[in-house]
C-alpha cells in the first residue's frame, strides 16, 4: 500500500479548507496572512510553471535568458508565465472569498470587573 504524500494536519483552524476540496494541497497557513497565502498558491503552481514564475519574479531574469537556461522557448516561457499568474491569483481570490471571518478580540466589558 502506498503511503498517502500530500495530507495536511488536521488543526481546528483549517476547517474551512473541506469546503473547497482545490485548497487541500499543500501545507497549513494562516488565510490572513498575506505572505503565507501568496506562498501556499506559488508551491501549488506545477514544477516547470513555478520555476519560470520565480526565476522572473524573484531572480528578476528576462524571457530570453530563462528560455536558455530551462530548454524553452520564449513563447512557452510567455505561457508558463502567464499560467502562474493566473494560478495564483485564482487561488489568492479563492482563499479570500472563502476564509473565517477573522475572530474579535474580547469585549472591554468583560474586563471592567
């Protein structure tokens, strides 16, 4: 039997993941923070379209020298580019539309015994 790769725990806060089945890939992260929510979406991204997405936003390197240094073309360094970006604001938006309403901190009320 092979072993099941891709689970996520289980933690009281990522209950809101079962309703949308495309959000169980990939590890645990906080849907209000910005900077987790943007890496969970790059990581899901397949291997060839992250690495021409990361190449060009992180390393800062031009269509051309990517072509050369993965094996592409420009044009398929052009789609792949373009797949990222849609990707990831697809599971941005997603992730948005779909988190818990942040939790209130407690009422000053309860504190003024």
């Amino acid at each position: 039997m092979t072993p099941l790769r891709f689970l996520w725990p289980l933690s009281s806060s990522q209950w809101w993941r079962w309703r949308h089945p495309s959000l169980w890939r990939g590890r645990t992260f906080d849907p209000h923070n910005a900077g987790q929510v943007m890496s969970y979406a790059v990581m899901r991204l397949p291997t060839r379209t992250r690495d021409v997405f990361l190449l060009n936003a992180v390393k800062a390197l031009d269509y051309g020298f990517i072509a050369r240094h993965m094996g592409l073309s420009v044009g398929e360094v052009q789609a792949h580019l373009a797949r990222a970006l849609v990707e990831v604001s697809r599971t941005v938006d997603l992730i948005e539309r779909s988190r818990p309403a942040p939790r209130s901190p407690p009422s000053s009320e309860l504190f003024d015994a």
